[in-house]
C-alpha cells in the first residue's frame, strides 16, 4: 500500500486576517482527498502557538485515545516538552467537538490541545518533532506573520516544502508599494498613488494632506502597504474624511498608499502553474456595498462574482497578459490571483495575493 503524503495545514495566525485564514483552512481541509493524504490540521494562535488538532473528517480509534494533559507550556511559555508529535491524542468527545466547530467553520482554540512550535520575543523555540510529523505544509495563513514570506522563511530553514511562493516573491506581493514599483518598471499601468510614512504624518499632516489634494485628487483610496483582505481600506470622497481614513490605515502598517480611485470594472483573474504558469478565465467583482471591501469579500449576498467576466474576448486576453506578467515579475510560484481594473482601453493592476 503507497503510503500517504503527510500534509499540514497552516491556518488562523496573529494578524487582522485571522478570521480569514481559518476559513481557508476549513475549505482545504474538506477537500482534500483522505485516499492520498494523512491530514494534520494546525491552529496558530494569538500568541503565537501553533497547535495540532484532529482531522474532523477521520474518527479516532478507540484503542489510540489519549487526554492531552502532558503538553503544558512553562510560566515564561519558552519551553514545551518533546513529546512525539500526535502521539497523544483526543478523545472521541474532543474530537467531535473539534469536528462541529470545523463544520460551522467557528475555529475555537482547544483548552486540551498539543502545541507543537511557539514564537514570541522570549525565545523563538522550534519543537523538532514537527519536520518528522509532515512531508509538506499548505500554507492558508493570510496578511502579516504568514503571506509575508515570514513563514516561508522559516519553513525554509527547517528544509520542510511548502505550497505558493517562496520568500521573495510572498514579501513583495505583500508590500503593495514594493510590488507597484516594480509593475511600473516593466510596463503595468498601476492607480496613481504616493506613500505617507506615520514619520511624516506625525511632523506635518497637513503638508501630506496637501499633497493628496495636489496629486491624487478625490475620490481616493486609502490602504495599509502590507495588509490584504480591504483591511483598513477606505474610499475617500471629500477632504474632511480624509484624516480619519489615514489614522485607521496607520494602525496596520507605518506606510500608507494613497491611490486615485480608478472608475471601471473590477476583476481578478487567477494564475496556475510553476514553470510555465497559465491565467484563468477572469471573474467579474461586483460588491453591493460602496467597494469590494472586508465585508463584500467574505459575505456571498454582499458580493457577485461573475465568470468569466463579462468583457470582450480582446479584454479577456488583455487582462490575463496583464495578470500573468504581473504574477511573474514578482516571482511567484504555483498560484496567485491578480486583482485588475479596466478603465476604458486601459488595465490597471492593483495587486498580486499569493495566497488568494
């Protein structure tokens, strides 16, 4: 009998798209294929914790049933005892609790549960038991401490394989500033934009505000650099909101872009493959809210997405060049979805997320 790919799902995480990843994390989870794969489901928690639980889809034998009572962090949480990694594991009512909160996609963290990696500024200890525990890990972690290359890197210097893209190509579709940089290097129209860092703002925010007006104009756009999900985005239309809206981007990231607000279609197209990657068919965006923002994204009657969408056959090959050469000159691998806007006979590319 072939034996079956150990595969790890990363999901939850510190950063304001906690929410979001374990969602990701309930979708692949349920899809994979138990024929192929042995499941390890892992929570990271706020602080940090990364924390094994059950496969909600496969009933643990009767005869392998453990309480998990011996994994107990120290008073400093800088230390977790080595125990082989799942050797202990939960009861049949543990794991169908687990298992209902998998369902209702309502990830809650375990009082019994096995941590097995703990990050925080005391002391940065890997338990060695987690790189025998998995041939691979699927990352589904979303923003901030997970889409940022940060996990990547680690994951790199444990010699464990990941899915999506490495740490170059994760940081920099992370960074919007960064990756718009390089859009205009080889050719991608990109959303007028200028970046205010909280220095600047602090000394002077009414020169930045000048600014703004002088070369951005309303309506106009204000996001966080390294955030995603529309976390800490706001459509600005008249000055007097403007403060406001760059006081709630500053508290997710130092730096602020501001962009000119671009009036078209919305869309994002998807790309697959590793060495010769290929653009999927386009999906229309069309939020019934003012934009396509945290709440439209993640409530199906708030947002719907057309596909493919309706453009031309002309556009539709526009936007997936546009899309492809995007995802490449960052670097990415495997997947990515490419967010666009078309104005006219014009593609705006507004960002890359690799992990979509």
């Amino acid at each position: 009998m072939k034996k079956k790919i150990r595969v790890a799902i990363l999901m939850g995480g510190t950063s304001a798209e906690r929410e979001v990843s374990l969602s990701t994390g309930a979708s692949v989870i349920e899809h994979f294929d138990r024929n192929k794969y042995k499941i390890i489901p892992v929570e990271i928690d706020m602080k940090g914790r990364w924390i094994a639980l059950p496969d909600p889809k496969k009933q643990l034998p009767l005869k392998e049933q453990k309480l998990i009572k011996n994994q107990k962090l120290d008073k400093d949480q800088n230390e977790i005892s080595t125990v082989p990694f799942l050797e202990e594991e939960i009861d049949v009512k543990e794991s169908e609790r687990i298992k209902d909160k998998y369902i209702n996609s309502e990830f809650k963290l375990s009082e019994k549960a096995n941590p097995i990696l703990i990050l925080n500024d005391k002391d940065k200890k890997i338990i060695k038991d987690f790189k025998s525990a998995a041939d691979v890990v699927f990352i589904a972690l979303h923003g901030p401490q997970g889409e940022d290359g940060k996990f990547q890197a680690l994951l790199n210097l444990l010699d464990i394989p990941y899915t999506g893209s490495g740490v170059m190509a994760s940081a920099l579709g992370m960074n919007k500033l960064l990756s718009k940089r390089l859009f205009t290097q080889v050719g991608i129209l990109v959303p007028k934009y200028i970046d205010i860092n909280l220095r600047d703002w602090q000394k002077n925010r009414e020169k930045q505000i000048s600014r703004i007006k002088d070369e951005i104009e309303f309506l106009a756009v204000i996001k966080p650099v390294g955030q995603g999900s529309s976390v800490g985005v706001t459509i600005v239309k008249e000055e007097k909101y403007l403060e406001e809206a760059i006081e709630l981007a500053f508290e997710y990231d130092p730096i602020v872009l501001v962009e000119k607000y671009i009036k078209g279609t919305e869309v994002a197209c998807g790309i697959l493959g590793n060495e010769n990657p290929i653009a999927l068919p386009p999906i229309e965006i069309v939020p019934k809210r003012e934009f396509f923002d945290y709440t439209a994204k993640y409530t199906p009657s708030e947002c719907d997405e057309i596909c493919p969408a309706r453009i031309s056959k002309e556009m539709t090959k526009k936007v997936q060049k546009y899309a492809l050469k995007a995802h490449n000159v960052l670097g990415c691998i495997g997947f990515s979805r490419v967010d666009l806007f078309i104005s006219g006979d014009d593609v705006y590319v507004s960002e890359v997320n690799t992990i979509p």
